[in-house]
C-alpha cells in the first residue's frame, strides 16, 4: 500500500545526500507531496513536485504503479536513486518512459560576482523594461503557456511572495524573457528560466538571471539551478555556476489503461 507521508521528515534518510531542492520543498512540506510504502518506518518513497518525480530508497513496484494511477500529469520526468529504481520504471513504463540526461549544477554560496552581473543587467537593451514578479504579472504568466512555470507551482500570489521570486523582461507591456522560481524551500529557489521565441538569442535569458540571482543575494536565498540540456550549462556558468555532474532521468508520457 502507497500512502501520503504527512510528517515528512520520517523519509529524510531515503533522500540523504540527493542534492535537489525540489526534494527538500517535500521534505519541509513548503510544496509538492511525499509518498512512501509505510508510515511509520518507510523503505521506499516518492517525491512528487510540479513535473518531476524522485524515487528513493528501496525499489518498490508499487510506488511506480502508484505513479501511474495519478490523473494530475500528463508528462513527468522520473528521476531514480539507483538502478534498481530505473529497471522498475523502464519495465513498467516501456516505449513511454524515453530516457534522458540531466546536468546537476554545482550548489556553491558565495561564488557569484556581484559587479560583473550587475553589469549584465545593465546592458539590457532599451527596447526592453526589467520587473520583479509583482501580483499582476503573476496572474498574467500563469495564463501564458510558454512562461507558466515560471509561477505554475505557486497557488496563489501570497505563496510565491513568500517562497518565490522572479525578474521578468518586458516588450510593450508583454513579458517577453524571464527567471523565476520554479519551486522554493526554505532559504532559496530553483530557477526556471524561459524566453518566448520570437525573442531568443538576444541575451534576455542571461540579462534575466543575472537579476534573479542578485534579487536572491539580497535575500539571503540561494539560487538553485539545474539544467536540462548543454545550452542551460552554458548559460549557468556564464552566470558563475559550476558543473557538477550529468544525470538519468525519464521523460514519461501517460500511461492509460484500457
């Protein structure tokens, strides 16, 4: 039986030294769910946050069904701990499970350039305007499909005020380039960055997160970022990051059974 974990810290240990903030967001219950074989001393379990879904612990067939029976996604990135795990996911899932890579960014406080990326902000171009995600441009992206992360994980404004942050690029009213939050924890952010196509390979990307990064010194955040192909890792070292290490994800569509 797969079971909702309410007191989240009994899964800390199945989750020990995976270096994902959307895991710690489960683990301190500020978003996202954990589920497990049992309540009181789990073997195995699941962090399901937004389009991503980790497995930890002892590989459980039933987690992965469990996984399949869920009617709020479509797509999921499946990220598992071991290659157990990715057996399980490859058996049950078949052709719909395609495998992937993911690039892990090095989580280093204190590495960032302050001047140098206060710099790059500066040099945005003056058809352009840079905004920190206020109340009405955060009901305004949740309606934009190809900027939705950027707020979609975040009920409601009060929320992403207290867990999130963002800088967005304005073209005529129109957000046009962003970095924002994908999701938060305590004492940070895990950046989405997006650009709308028609505006790409202008430098509104690199412009973007540079501000966000500052916004997040400011708080006292850390930054969060992890990439999803070679044209994030460039990005991100651009900014000052550092590459740490590729990774094995699946990219699953929906399972419907007849």
């Amino acid at each position: 039986m797969v079971v909702e974990l309410r007191q989240t810290a009994k899964a800390a240990t199945l989750f020990e030294g995976w270096q994902e903030t959307l895991i710690w967001s489960c683990l301190e219950g500020v978003m996202g769910k954990i589920y497990v074989d049992a309540l009181d001393s789990p073997v195995s379990a699941v962090a399901l946050l937004g389009d991503f879904c980790f497995l930890a612990g002892k590989p459980d067939r039933e987690i992965i069904l469990y996984g399949a029976e869920q009617e709020a996604w479509e797509f999921i990135i499946m990220v598992p701990q071991n290659e157990g795990w990715a057996y399980l996911v490859e058996e049950y899932y078949k052709e719909k499970a395609k495998k992937a890579v993911r690039y892990a960014i090095k989580k280093e406080p204190d590495i960032f350039d302050r001047k140098k990326l206060q710099a790059v902000v500066d040099g945005l171009p003056e058809e352009y305007s840079l905004k920190m995600m206020d109340e009405e441009l955060f009901w305004r992206c949740k309606e934009i499909k190809w900027c939705r992360d950027w707020v979609s994980q975040y009920e409601d404004y009060s929320i992403y005020q207290k867990y999130g942050l963002g800088a967005v690029v304005l073209k005529d009213g129109e957000p046009v380039s962003g970095a924002s939050s994908y999701s938060g924890y305590a004492g940070g952010i895990e950046i989405e960055i997006d650009t709308r196509e028609d505006c790409q390979r202008k430098g509104l990307a690199y412009i973007s997160g540079a501000k966000l990064i500052l916004a997040c010194i400011e708080r006292d955040w850390y930054p969060s970022w992890d990439a999803q192909n070679m044209w994030s890792v460039a990005l991100a070292e651009k900014l000052g990051y550092h590459f740490d290490h590729a990774y094995t994800v699946y990219e699953v569509s929906k399972v419907t059974n007849g």
